[in-house]
C-alpha cells in the first residue's frame, strides 16, 4: 500500500513516525561531516527540500535526540560511525522563512523576537549556578526590542552557554537565511538591513570560538560585499556547484520508484514534461519535489510548484527592466536558449541595470536551467558563457501567466485591441491601445525611468503580452535585423492564411507638429529600411503584411498603417 503524502510536511520526525512519503537523502549527512566544511551555505530553488534536510541534521545530531530509532533502516545507519555520532552534539537551528515585514524596524524586531523564542528552549541554563548573574541578565535581556549591538551578539553567547554545558561546540543551522534580504530589496531598506545582518553573521559564524560547524541555506547566493565580506570561512554551494548535487530534488530513479508504488508509472512522459529540467553542477534529470508529491498526491499535473509562492521579485525585475532585458526574456517565451555570464553573487542594487544579473536569479530562483557552456574571447580575456533556457513546462506556465497579470486591469481592451489587429480595424484598434496605455503605463514604468523612455518600456512589455496570447498563431519577434535596419516587432503567421505584421514604435519628438506625423515617420521607416525583406524572403507577397507606425505622447497613442497594396 502507498504511504500517505503529506504535503506541506516539514519536520523530518513527523514524517518517520507517520510512514509519510519520503525520498532518502540521508546521504547528505554524511557527505556534509567528512568535508569538514566550517560553515557552508547551500542555495537552492524554493521548495526543494531545504527546509526538510535541516530538520533532518537536526534530528540525527542533536543531544535532543540521542538514541533516536527516527533513521535506523536509513541510508546513513548502514555506517557504524554515525550511528555512533548520532544525538551527540548541542544544535542551534533557527528560520528566517516568516520575516517578511515591510520596514527594517519591524523586519529586526522579528528577527530579534524569533532568537528570543530559542532562548527560551534553553531556559533550563537558568537554574542554579551554572550561569553567572552578568549572564543571567544578558540572557533574560534578549527581547524583541534589543540594540543591535545586542542582538548581533546572542546566538554568539548561547553558542558558548550551550558549550559549556554539553562540554561539545555547537553545530548552527540557518534555513532561508535571504528571505528578509528579498523583502529589503523589494522594500527599499537595502542598506539598513545588511548591515545588521553582515554584524549578525560575522559573530555568530565566523567569530565565534565555540562553533563546531554551520549550514546556511536559501534561495540566492547574497553577494560577499553585502554580508559575507568577513566571513573567510565559508564554502558556497550553489546551483552550478557539484557538491551535494542530488541531495535536493527528486532524481529519476527515484521519482520512478515514486510513481510504481502509487502505481502512475505509465504517466512518466507527461511528468517528465512537466517537472523534470532543473539541473544541479552535473547532475542533470533533476525533478522538482514538491510537484511531484502534489502529483501523487492529486494524480493529475499543474502548475503547483510556481502557485506557492508569490513570483513578484521575478516580475517586477522583468516589468521594470531595459529594453534589452525584455527583448531577451521574449526569446525566453518562444523557448530559445540565451548566452549569457552568470554571476551567482547576486548584487540586489543592481538588478534594474544589469542584465546578467536578471538571469542570475532566475537561474539561482530555479525558472532557468543550464542547457550548455562556452567558452568565448570577451576583450582580451577567456570568459565561460552559460545558455540558459526555461527550466520546463510547469515555470513556462507559470511564466506566461505573469505576463498576462501585467495586462489584468485592462483585460477586455487588451482582448479587443487583439481582435481588431488581426483585423485590420484602424479606428478600433486606436480607440482601445489607448485604454490599455491608460490603465497599465505607470504599472510597467514603476517611477524607473525618466519619461521619455516610459513609451519604450510600455511596448516591450506589450510584446510580452502579444507573445502569450497569440504564440500560438504567430513566431513574434521584436527587434530583430531585416532589410537595412531592426524592426520593433514582426508577427509571422504559423497558418499562411492569416496576415503577417510589423510594428514600428516612435516617440514624438520636437521635429514632429503631431502624432499623425510621428506615426507617419514610422511607416516610412518600414518602407524605407525594408524590415518586410525578412517576410519576403519566406514567400509572404506585398499585402499579406500589414505596417502599422505607433506614435506615442505620454500616455497617448496614434496608430497608423494597415494591410499593403501593390506588387
């Protein structure tokens, strides 16, 4: 008979004592203890059992639970030496998953309020004599509401109480450790919160005489400037690293073993497309776990990986990007492979202005995979280049669903100006690009950009949105060379009976008295610069392409063109 799924599950004790369904990765343990890394910060997508195999060394190190029967038939009990190792040492384990607050005022009072709960684990340090008065007074002060100074010292000081009293160093699991450091970003208090942060981690981590050893996890991989420029001692795992590359996520023989025992076997094409992608140093065929429970759990596939949690990071980095970010994220839409550096310091200041960085964390977030490496001469230097591509089927759903919410406050004109381009009505199609401009300009600006690039940001995100909805029907591409010059955007038809398209966008400039100049400027443009070369060379005649200049004003639109005429 299967074992029950549990979904949601986190806490590794609960699973073992329920017969929950779970994927042995107590391996882990053991490839962990014999690197004898003093501190190592693993990063990983959201969701992929981070949270699990810290409870997990939990359970198996801590004096808490000495002589426990959670991991006998396990992987790691066929070692004579780690039963023996097993519940031996103080653990320190804490979360930084729920903070989430808005300022860093409330952002440290919450950190600071979830090491005042561990303390209060240990208040059994208060009986007696064990603790001198001083300490005593220093323990009791840990609130909610201490300096920083303050605070940056306690998990330092309960590190040295709990070896005193174990006579053994202490072993200190951070799980989610960037959560509050996305939130920062996001919110505007950058600076304030890395600082903190940086005194946090440099005494409990690298200052501290009484640490035996130390895991860190998250999603990214903070950059060393930010809050790791003291910590000499920490090894980083990341997604491109090979050190504990099938230890989080399902490999394929065991997503097999999965699916014959709720007996699914013959449904492993369908999971494949759409779990199946992520890619860890070498390690290929790696599925996404939490997915793949819910499918055993449900038996049928969805997009249950990219629905638990929100994606607005992700979002607003895209919306808010260049011209050159969206132009590069389309080609991610129409499935083409983009190369790219990648770096895995993940600079938050600048994800408005680099690109790299934008596929550096989505990379690092799990949306993209590694499909090959180069190596190519970059200005005198041998640089290695990465193709990224979407990740699989369930994150490009995920994915073209953001983009229609960029749309969501102007749904109905969105779908009426659609309509009326495929048909070629002028009048409907002004009448409702101008809605759409009203309702969603300053959502794609974000108060970014000055205003003359505002057009410019607005139109990349429409081809965005003209991707989703139409992708089906039309290879759309903007951008691109054709003839003597880049179109904006050219639709090609998949069906030969439909129209092809052009799109030349143009923002009025002093030269111009009106839009409807402006708009011209652009048809002449098209013409001029033959962007049709491109739909003529693949056997398109003359009036199956319809031009269209766009002239934009602010908020406002002027749309000329329509289908051509002549030979």
């Amino acid at each position: 008979m299967a074992r029950a799924t549990g979904i949601g599950l986190q806490d590794f004790a609960k699973i073992r004592k329920q017969n929950i369904f779970l994927v042995d990765k107590t391996e882990f343990i053991r490839e962990w203890w014999e690197n004898r890394d003093d501190v190592t910060l693993i990063t990983r997508p959201r969701r992929f059992g981070k949270t699990l195999t810290m409870s997990m060394v939990e359970y198996f190190f801590s004096v808490d639970n000495a002589h426990s029967d959670l991991f006998s038939g396990m992987n790691i009990w066929k070692y004579e030496e780690y039963r023996k190792l097993q519940g031996t040492y103080p653990v320190i384990s804490l979360s930084f998953s729920s903070v989430k607050e808005t300022s860093y005022i409330e952002v440290k009072r919450k950190i600071c309020k979830i090491i005042q709960l561990l303390y209060r684990k240990y208040n059994f340090l208060l009986e007696g004599d064990f603790l001198t008065s001083d300490e005593k007074t220093d323990f009791l002060n840990v609130s909610a509401d201490m300096e920083d100074y303050e605070a940056s010292l306690t998990l330092n000081q309960l590190s040295g109480y709990l070896s005193r009293y174990y006579g053994k160093h202490v072993i200190i699991l951070l799980d989610e450790y960037d959560t509050p450091l996305q939130e920062a970003y996001a919110g505007g208090y950058w600076n304030e919160l890395t600082s903190f942060i940086r005194s946090l981690f440099n005494a409990t981590f690298k200052d501290n005489p009484y640490l035996e050893r130390g895991i860190m996890t998250g999603i990214t991989r903070v950059s060393k400037e930010s809050i790791f420029s003291d910590l000499n001692n920490l090894e980083v795992v990341t997604t491109t690293s090979e050190k504990y590359a099938d230890a989080f996520g399902f490999r394929e023989d065991e997503v097999d073993e999965a699916l014959k025992e709720y007996g699914l076997f013959d449904r492993k094409a369908e999971v494949k497309r759409w779990y199946d992608g992520f890619r860890f140093g070498n390690e290929e065929g790696i599925y996404n776990p939490w997915s793949i429970i819910n499918f055993l759990d449900k038996r049928q596939v969805g997009p249950y990986w990219t629905n638990t949690s929100s994606n607005t990071l992700i979002g607003n980095v895209i919306r808010r990007g260049t011209r050159q970010i969206k132009e590069t994220f389309e080609k991610l839409l129409a499935d083409e492979t983009i190369t790219t550096e990648v770096e895995e310091q993940i600079i938050y200041n600048r994800l408005d202005l680099d690109e790299n960085a934008v596929w550096s964390l989505m990379l690092a977030s799990g949306y993209l995979k590694v499909d090959h490496l180069e190596t190519q001469e970059m200005s005198g230097q041998w640089k290695q280049l990465y193709g990224l591509r979407i990740t699989n089927f369930e994150v490009r759903v995920m994915l073209r669903s953001m983009v229609k919410d960029w749309f969501a406050s102007s749904a109905s004109n969105y779908n009426d100006f659609i309509r009326a381009l495929l048909q070629d009505d002028l009048d409907a199609m002004n009448i409702y690009m101008n809605r759409i401009t009203l309702a969603t300009f300053s959502y794609f600006d974000s108060g970014v950009s000055s205003g003359v690039e505002e057009p410019e940001r607005f139109y990349h995100g429409f081809v965005l949105g003209l991707i989703v909805s139409l992708e089906d029907r039309y290879r759309i591409t903007s951008n691109r060379e054709s003839g003597f010059g880049r179109y904006d955007i050219l639709m090609e038809p998949k069906n030969r009976t439909e129209p092809a398209v052009l799109m030349e966008f143009k923002i009025q400039t002093s030269r111009e008295k009106s839009l409807s100049e402006t708009a011209d400027a652009a048809l002449r443009q098209i013409e001029k610069k033959n962007y049709a070369a491109e739909l003529t060379a693949r056997g398109f005649a003359r009036k199956q392409i319809h031009i269209y200049g766009f002239a934009f004003r602010g908020k406002e639109v002027l749309i000329k063109g329509g289908s051509r005429t002549g030979d």
